[in-house]
C-alpha cells in the first residue's frame, strides 16, 4: 500500500526535495537531462504501464499524450488540474501535500515529450496548505536547477507555475480550468476543438490529473510492465482510493487496482458496530450509487465496478449504512450540482433547479407520487445534452438513487417522513 | 477547405470539411431550431436547442458547433434528436415567463415560434419561476430580463462586432444574469442590434414599447439617409405613422447591423415640430395659407426680387435625394443662376474630385492599415468603422492625425494629436517621409517641411502596408485650408499606393455631387451667404445648425432686400425669423427617392407613409415652381423619371489644382463636431437618441496650454459649450463635440 504517490506519507519531512531524492525522485528527468531517455520510449512505457487518467474519465495518459502535435511550430502548454472537487474526493490534496515533487517531475517528462516548455498546476482555491508546499517544492526545484531555460545546458526547457483557483466546482472540468486559467470565467468549452489543439491561450495543450502526472515519474523508473502488472487487466497499477463515509477510518489508501472493495473497506476500518452496508458511490459524488450487494462483490478496477453499474471515477468511495436516508443524501448532492451549475448551457442550468427543488419539496413533505417519474425524465433529458460532464454528474445520482431505494423515496411522498429512524 | 458530401435527413449535401452542420443545413434549407447560433456570431453552443442526431454518437450533438465531415450522416427531425429538442424546449420554459400577451416581441419571437413546434401544452414544471431584476440600460432598450434565455448573443454581439463589451453574463448557474457590467448604461453606436440578434422579448425596442403588436404593421423596405453608407432597413409602419425601423439584409453594404442614428431617428420624423401648412409672411406676420397662394407668393416673390439669374442662390440640405437635388440645380440653373452649394458647414468648400474616394465597403474588411485623417470615424460613418475594426480583428493596425485622442473600438497603433492650423504640416511631413523613403524628387513646397519621427513612423506604417487605406472625415470641413488637407491625403495615398475614402461629405452627397450641385463659376455656400444676391431657395436648410457661419448667414438673409423661399419639413426659429414663404415638405420615409452611396450605389426607394399634414415631397415642389416660373424640361410625372435623368449625366472629371501653400491661420481654431445625434434636422428631433450618452455630450475640450491662452477655466462655457480642460486635445485648438447648434454659440 501506498507505493507511489503517497509513498512519502509516513517519512519526515515527507513534501521535501531531499525526501523525494533519497526515495529516487528526479531520476527520470536527470535521464532526460543527459539526453538518455526519448519522448518516443517514454510514451511506449507509459502504453504499457497502462495508466488510465486518474481525475475521473480514465483515458489512456501515453495515448493522450501521444495526440499532442509535438513537432507543430508554437507554444504548447501542459496543465496540471489539481483542482479537486469532486465530493468525497481528497487524494490529490495529499499528493501534492506530501509528494508534490512527484508531481513536478511528471509535468516536467510531460512537458518534454510533447515539447511544451511551460506548465501550469491549477490548484483547488480552498486548498492553502497543499498551494504552499507546492510552492515551496517548486522553489526548491528551481533552486536546484531542475527545471528553467536551457536546464543544465541540455536544452531542454520547462518552466512551472502554479496557480489557485477561486472555489468554483466546475474549474475541475478542463476546458473550464482552462477559461478560468486564461483569467475568464470558469465556464466549460465546447469540445470539439479538443484541448490538444485549441487549449490554453488557443494552443495545444495537456491536461492531466494531478495523480496520473505524479505516477509518471515511478512508472519511467521501473518500467511500464511493472506497472501494469501492479494491477489487471484494462487497469493498470495502483490507485489512491479516499474512503469516506461511515468507516471507522475514514482515510486515503493508494492500493493496486482490482483489489476487492471489501478488502478496501477493510483498510478503512470497516463499518461502525452493528452498522450494516447500505450502498457505495465509488468514484466520487458524480457516479450512480451500487447498493450492498453488488458492492461486496465488485473489485476497485475500471471494468468491475462498470460492471456493478457505476464508474470508477477519481477513486472517491463514499460509504453509506443503514442509518442514511436516501432521499437526504440525494437532495443533499443535487443541492450541490444546483449550485456548482455554472448557469451556461439550458439543460443544466435549468434542470438541476428544478431537480433540487422538487427534491426538497419531498423533504419538505409536499411531495407527489408523480415526483418520482418527473425526476427521472428531468435526470434523463439533462444526460447527454449538456456541454460539460456536469450535467451527466448531476443527472446520474438521481437516476441511481431512485432506482436503486424507490421504496424510500414512496416512503417518504406518502409519510412525509423518512423510512429511517435515526435520520427521519 | 474541402468540398465533402454529407448526408442529411436522407439528403445528399455539400459542404466544406470542418464547416458547421447548422450553416449547411441553413443553405440547403433545413430547418434546425436554434436560439445562440448567429451567423454573424461566434459559435456558443449553449442554447442547445439544435441538438441533432448524428449515426455513430451516443448523444444528440449541436448542429452549431459540430464540424462537418465526409460520409457524416446527420438527423434532424428523428426521434433521438426531437427528443433532445423536446427536453431542451422544455427547460428553456420552466422560467420563462409566457407574458406572450403582453411582450413586445409577440409574434416576432424565436422562442414562440420554435415552441409552437417543439413545446408541450402542459407545464410539468410546478415550483416557483426565476425572476430578474431590470437595471435599465438607456434610453433605447427596453430589458425584461425575467425572459431572458441566456443565449447570449447581445454578450457576443457586444464583445465581436460593437467592441465595447457592455452586456455580459454575471453569476452561475440559475442565477446567471445577463446584464451590463456598469452601471452607466449602454454606449455603443450599433447598440441597438442587440435588440434585433434577442431572439425572446428580453430586449426590445424602448421607444416602440407598447405602440402596436408587430403583425399589425407593414414592412416596407426602404434606405437610410443619414450617412454614406446608406444602410438597408425596414421601416415598419401602422396607420402612415414609422412605428419601427429595423435593418434589413445586404451584405455588400450593412451586412445584417445597422447604426442606433438608422434605427431610431425615425421618431423624429413623427416629431410634433413638423412644418404641415404652408406660410406665407405678410408684413412681418405669418399666416398659414393654401399651396396655391404660397407657390404664387414664392414665385412672385422670386421673380421680383432677382430680375436676373445671378441674384438667386440656392442652398439644399446634403441629406436631400438625389432626385430633389436635381430637380433643385435644374431649376437653379434654368432661373441663370450658377449660385447653388450643399456644402453648408465648410470653412472652405472644396471640390470632392480632389480626393475621392476608391475602396469598396467589402474591401475595407481587407486592408491592413488604415490611416484615418480628421476623424472621430466611429460616431460619424459607425457601419464604415465596423468594417475597419473587422479588419483589425484580423491583424489591421490603425493610426490617426485628429485634433484629438478619440474612443475608437480598436487599438490606435500610432496617433498624432494636430490642431487644423498644423494639419497641413502634419501631412506634409508624412508626405515627405513617404517620399523620401522611395528616393522620389520632392515638389517644392516640401522642401521646408520638417519631418518627425511621428511622421516616419506613420509613413512605415502605410508603406509596410500591402493593403493600406487612407481615410478622411468630417473635421476638415472646418478648416480654412481643406481643399489642402484633402490634395495631401491624395498625395499620401498615391505615394504609399493607398486606397482612398473620403468620409467628410456624408449623408447623400454623392448624390450632390452626381448632379452637381454646386457652383462651376458661380458662388458657393460661403459667398452665397455673405455676397448681394437678392432671392433664395433653401431645401430643408436650417442655418443655425447647418451653416459653419451660422450667425452671418442668418443676418444676410435676415436683410430687407432678401426674399427667401424655404423648403422645409421642420418648423425653426431662425428659418422663421428671415424667410418669406415657408413651403412644407416630406422628410424621410415619406418621400420616395435615391441615395447614392460612398460605393456609388444608386438605391432608390418609395415612400413608406404619406407626407405629414399638407406637405408634399420635395421634387413635387420644385417641380411646380418650375412650372409657374415657366422652367423647361420638368415634365415629370413620377420620381423615378427624375433619377433616370439624373443619373444618365456623365460627372465631370477635370483635374483640379490645389497650391499647398500652408495658408496663414489663426493661433487657436475650433473643430465643431455635432455628436451624430445631431447630424441633421431628422435625427436632432428624435427624442430617444437625444436621451443617450451619445446624445447627451456636450463639451469644449481644450488642453492645459490653450485653455490658459483663452483665459479658460473649468465651468466656463465656449461658444455656449462647457469647457473640460484635458489633455487629449492638441495645443492651439479647442474641440468642440456637442448637440448644441452653432448659433447658440455667438449668443
């Protein structure tokens, strides 16, 4: 547990530079320094390695990659999107807590294959400390010479900046990242054009999350088959998995994909006494719930937990037990999507208003047996149509929630009051 | 591009790889629904409404921002795509208000339009609709934000083709608002397109608030006088009142805009100040009489007071019509007389052939630098600006030589401040830089000009320039040396290979000049006015304003021995206190007739309402004082007769010597600017436009040096303008931009 991005967590000292050294950090890029290592062996490895992006949508990192038109004239630009939002989400937080050279060195071998000398890391605005250390970490870097015009007189150059953002959820989204980073509103782009060849500032651009960068670096240094054979098939490695919720331990577990969701949830420290499983978000607050009994049977890989009905997402395992309300919780997230809506496309901006409240007439006890069908046909007409995945994220809960604990939902239009006793 | 083949609705179709589905769609005449999409728009993709299905994507796509490519099969009217369509529709209404009955774009609404089709008849939506509060954004847009779709066009509109970005969107999610970002409301010239690109009733036209429901009303397709481009409009009309103008199509000429001065100038033409009777002073004292009585009185009175030709003089507004100024030099010259001038407000009325003008509209999207002379370009020709600021948009840069730093909506690379008195030394630098450069022999007088490093830099500008052009405007009407002005910036543009517009004459006077309107060797405006004719004719002429001498053209004709005929469509004091007969015509869009534009496109026009009260269209009555003064050749019985006559005349093309000889002037001018609210009698009267910030501005800018020389101060009043004291404005000038006429001035 805990082998690459968070493997500093336990030392001393854990975000410095020497920490970093001492455990083989920065020993790609002195590689690629001295002219040993080519953009073209490093995308093959991470083929290999089979590292899928970490921020939620799981693409290929080195396929993505590989799309930059490295050789085209003009600036590139990598970005880092270390704006970390997703409720039940804080492992990135960590990384760049306790590992944030993991996370230059990786922006840096990006920024080399796909020929981008300037690197932003766009950090989540509530996020002071990790903004700190990762500045401080940079200095250090710069300090060290790792990185600037002409490093070392290799004629490679990078140069990284990081920027905060200002609280908006939807500055997760890339494009939105992107508008917010060119200093516009965050508001997400229409795709396509795809960042890799309209991106920031109109150039082409990568943006990863800020896990997938800070893997980079242990993948280049023992081998892209290690890495995959870390985890299964189709999901290579380990992954950071932030287990919230009701576990005795709520906490961040980097372990190897496809490891069994009750082993994880073991890690956690399991359920409190006399609690029983109700349902899993496994991927953050925007993928579908899994009830129990699908949860217990599923592995924490990409295909498994598709298969039990949800996405992996960011690795964001929200644990509920007996005593959740469900139709509490649902109000409560479309309560969150209502807000985060960034207003511009119709769908979105109109349908999670209107989601939400008549989610919380429910609650209020005004609600109408033809509610649960309105919602979801509202849900279902958002899916798809929007600019951005928060549509999708906002329609998807509801949908689950709905379908998998109906009869909590009847319960509480009928009683005004919810099923579940401690929380009713 | 590529030409590939797509498939639509089962439709074979042809497009260029990467062109967007709905502008295919749109020339093949499928019909997608949309409300962000605009063709003279950036792309947004927000509204979502022309989601359509396209074989092989999970989801509906919009049709906007979806690029074509070859063996694309596309759906518009399936199931999937309806669906998506549907649900759209359906949240854009949840918090629309549905005041259809009450909202001014009823009838005329995208919204309504694609509800009927794509709308459910049952709301499902049962919580509590979002409500918006208006701030008011000036004097001629009407805002109900509650109806807002968030479509953003205004936003886009304002940020693209105004370039003043006004509007924007504030807030997320169901609390986005559109609305200005400051609170000094809206600003710019072409604001009110923003009224035409809204596709609900959340912006509509303030002075037509609540006047008449649009299917009421008959479009009539008709042209805008009031500058040289002569855009292309509806005017819309109920019961022979203009009830709204809106702009019509033409590429070529005001693409799909049209200025806030061609828009809402129509409500000064519905202005109570109109002249409807005819009158006839007696004695000192008028009295309204019939036509008849007054014609016999005018042509009495003419024939009487100018016993030979050379006694009458004739001067004519330059917004009148091609055919009046026709008929009007006709009937001028028929009398003997040569003494005839539209150019009312120049110091020294030069010949137009000295620099005409050589470049297209459309060619002005293409050059790469413009060099703008004597010009506040914006506020004066604003649709001849925004194709210049399309230029720049693609990479044109811009310099200017003006009297003062103007607000341009684009960046001025490089700007000289020049009072009138050294205008011409300013241009004669730059000439002389252009031809040093090309190691050309230089004329005489440019051997004692001095050359600055402002002067080289522009003349760089205009020679590293492939596509340069050189743009002169109003202010040097004003100056006493503008026939040299003028020979410079031809002389510029030869020696840069530069293509020349000439902005200083506007309204029609090509049309004035087609039919030459103007003395060959008799007197012009300026010695009309202050030499011993006897009888004058004026067209619509109002001196106060008009004549760059106000007050000595009002004394002259004010004299004993002066009879003055004045052909008017509004009623004036000053004309009032001189003229003998009063006859009243039909001002705009009540009168058919042609404009000839800065491209010499001839666009003719019938009325769109009948004249108001008893007047009559202009060429009407010129042509019966023709007749009763025994005049030949006007047997005309319809206008267009008139034009056809008029334009089958060959302009005269002989060459014109201006000896640039840097005329002594005074030690401090003033460069008099109307704001274009107050270009002529039409838009002064109309009350809306009067409202605005651009309307409203009235001030005598005067920098530090010349305010001290004129013992100026803050608070003063110049010429009856307030005095702002700043340093925008060249030494040795002040610079004038107000509403107020000139006469005020002398008081």
């Amino acid at each position: 547990m805990n082998n690459i991005c968070l493997k500093s967590i336990d030392k001393d000292n854990p975000s410095s530079l020497a920490t970093y050294e001492e455990m083989g950090g920065y020993k790609v890029w002195h590689k690629i320094l001295h002219g040993e290592l080519s953009p073209e062996k490093i995308l093959e490895e991470l083929k290999i390695s089979g590292l899928r992006g970490r921020g939620g949508a799981g693409f290929p990192t080195g396929l993505k990659w590989s799309f930059m038109p490295r050789n085209q004239e003009g600036q590139k630009y990598v970005v880092c999107n270390s704006d970390e939002g997703e409720p039940g989400t804080c492992h990135d937080r960590d990384i760049l807590r306790f590992n944030p050279h993991s996370v230059i060195e990786g922006m840096a071998i990006a920024g080399y294959v796909m020929n981008a000398t300037v690197g932003y890391n766009y950090i989540r605005g509530e996020f002071m400390e990790p903004y700190y250390r990762f500045e401080e970490a940079l200095k250090e870097a710069y300090d060290t010479g790792l990185l600037g015009t002409n490093i070392n007189g290799s004629k490679v150059c990078f140069d990284l900046y990081s920027h905060l953002g200002a609280g908006a959820y939807i500055c997760g989204e890339e494009t939105a990242l992107l508008e917010s980073l060119e200093g516009k509103k965050g508001q997400p782009r229409f795709k396509p054009p795809f960042p890799a060849n309209v991106g920031l500032y109109g150039k082409p651009t990568t943006i990863n999350n800020t896990e997938s960068f800070a893997s980079v670096p242990e993948i280049l240094s023992r081998g892209g088959q290690w890495f995959a054979d870390l985890g299964v098939v189709n999901s290579g490695g380990t992954k950071c998995f932030s287990v919230t919720g009701n576990v005795k331990n709520p906490a961040n577990f980097e372990i190897p994909m496809g490891t069994p969701f009750s082993d994880l949830l073991k890690l956690a420290g399991g359920l409190r006494k006399g609690r029983t499983l109700k349902g899993v978000i496994p991927g953050g607050s925007s993928t579908p719930l899994i009830p129990a009994a699908k949860a217990m049977k599923m592995t924490m890989d990409y295909d498994s937990i598709e298969k039990a009905g949800s996405m992996l997402g960011a690795g964001s395992v929200i644990v509920m037990d007996d005593t959740t309300c469900m139709v509490k919780a649902l109000t409560r997230l479309a309560h969150f999507y209502y807000d985060e809506s960034c207003g511009q496309c119709t769908p979105c901006r109109e349908g999670t208003g209107w989601m939400y409240r008549v989610l919380k007439r429910i609650m209020d006890g005004q609600g109408k047996s033809e509610d649960l069908n309105l919602l979801l046909s509202v849900q279902d007409k958002i899916i798809g149509n929007t600019i951005c995945a928060l549509g999708d994220a906002a329609a998807m809960p509801v949908e689950s929630f709905i379908t998998h604990f109906r009869e909590e939902f009847e319960y509480y239009i009928k009683h005004g009051k919810s099923m579940v006793e401690s929380d009713g | 591009m590529v030409d590939i083949e797509i498939e639509i609705d089962g439709k074979v179709v042809h497009g260029h790889s990467g062109e967007n589905l709905i502008s295919i769609a749109d020339r093949e005449g499928i019909e997608i629904p949309r409300f962000c999409y605009h063709k003279k728009l950036s792309v947004a993709a927000n509204c979502r409404m022309c989601l359509v299905d396209i074989e092989g994507n999970p989801n509906a796509q919009p049709a906007c921002s979806t690029p074509s490519s070859a063996g694309m099969k596309v759906h518009t009217k399936n199931e999937k795509a309806k669906t998506a369509q549907k649900a759209v529709m359906e949240f854009l209404l949840i918090n629309h208000p549905l005041d259809c009955p009450i909202c001014d774009q009823g009838g005329e609404c995208e919204l309504q339009d694609v509800a009927m089709e794509y709308g459910s008849n049952v709301s499902r939506f049962n919580e509590g609709k979002r409500i918006v509060d208006d701030k008011g954004i000036g004097a001629l847009i009407q805002t109900d934000m509650t109806r807002c779709i968030h479509c953003t066009r205004c936003v886009r509109f304002g940020a693209e083709v105004a370039g003043i970005v006004e509007m924007g969107a504030t807030g997320r999610g169901e609390d986005l608002k559109i609305e200005p970002f400051l609170s000094e409301g809206i600003q710019s010239e072409l604001s009110g397109n923003m009224i035409d690109v809204c596709p609900v009733g959340a912006l509509t036209s303030k002075p037509f608030r609540y006047e008449v429901r649009s299917w009421q009303m008959n479009s009539i397709q008709t042209i805008a006088r009031h500058d040289l481009v002569g855009s292309n409009i509806f005017t819309q009309t109920h019961k022979s009142k203009v009830k709204r103008v809106v702009a019509r199509d033409n590429e070529n000429i005001n693409e799909t805009w049209i200025s806030d001065r061609d828009r809402f100038s129509y409500q000064g033409v519905n202005n109570e100040n109109r002249v409807l009777i005819p009158k006839i002073k007696i004695e000192g004292e008028w009295q309204d009489t019939s036509w008849d009585d007054a014609l016999d009185f005018a042509t009495n009175g003419i024939k009487k007071h100018a016993k030979e030709g050379s006694q009458f003089g004739t001067l004519a507004s330059k917004n009148a019509t091609l055919e009046e100024l026709y008929l009007l030099q006709k009937f001028t010259r028929g009398l003997g007389s040569d003494n005839l001038d539209y150019r009312l407000d120049a110091s020294n009325p030069y010949n137009a052939k000295v620099l005409e003008s050589n470049i297209s509209l459309t060619e002005l999207e293409t050059i790469d630098h413009a060099l703008i002379v004597n010009s506040y370009l914006r506020l004066e020709q604003p649709m001849i600006n925004h194709r210049i600021r399309k230029a720049t948009l693609n990479g044109a840069s811009v310099s200017t030589i003006n009297a003062k730093a103007f607000d341009f909506n684009y960046r001025i690379s490089h700007s000289v401040l020049t009072s009138p008195q050294n205008t011409v030394a300013t241009l004669s630098g730059i000439l002389k830089a252009l031809l040093d450069k090309g190691s050309q022999t230089l004329p005489d007088y440019l051997n004692t000009v001095t050359v600055h490093q402002t002067h080289i830099d522009i003349a760089n500008a205009l020679l590293n320039a492939k596509h340069p052009v050189v743009v002169l405007g109003e202010h040097v009407n004003g100056n006493t040396c503008s026939d040299q002005v003028a020979k410079l910036v031809s002389e510029i543009a030869k020696a840069s290979d530069a293509k020349t517009l000439n902005a200083s004459l506007t309204g029609n006077t090509h049309s004035a000049e087609r039919v030459n309107f103007k003395p060959d060797n008799g007197k012009n405006a300026l010695q009309i006015l202050s030499s011993d004719l006897t009888a004058f004719a004026l067209f619509d002429v109002y001196p106060n304003f008009d004549c760059i001498d106000s007050e000595n053209a009002i004394k002259h004709l004010s004299r004993d021995d002066a009879f003055v005929v004045a052909m008017n469509s509004f009623d004036d004091e000053s004309v009032l206190s001189f003229a003998n007969v009063i006859l009243p015509i039909a001002s705009f869009y009540e009168t058919s007739g042609t404009h000839i534009n800065v491209d010499n496109i001839a666009q003719s026009y019938s009325a769109s309402v009948k004249s108001a009260g008893e007047s009559k269209p202009g060429w009407k009555v010129i042509k019966v004082l023709a007749d009763l003064l025994n005049l030949q050749g006007f047997d005309f019985t319809d206008s267009s007769q008139i034009a056809d006559e008029a334009l089958s005349l060959t302009p005269s093309i002989s060459e014109i010597e201006v000896p640039i000889n840097n005329s002594e002037m005074p030690n401090v001018t003033t460069v008099w600017q109307y704001t274009p609210y107050a270009s002529d009698v039409v838009v002064r009267h109309a009350s809306s436009l009067q409202q605005t910030r651009i309307g409203q501005m009235s001030e005598a800018s005067v920098c530090k040096a010349t305010a001290k020389l004129l013992e100026l101060s803050e608070g003063d009043f110049y010429k009856g303008v307030p005095v702002n004291i700043n340093e925008s404005v060249a030494e040795g000038c002040v610079f004038v931009h107000t509403h107020l006429p000139r006469q005020l001035g002398v008081v």
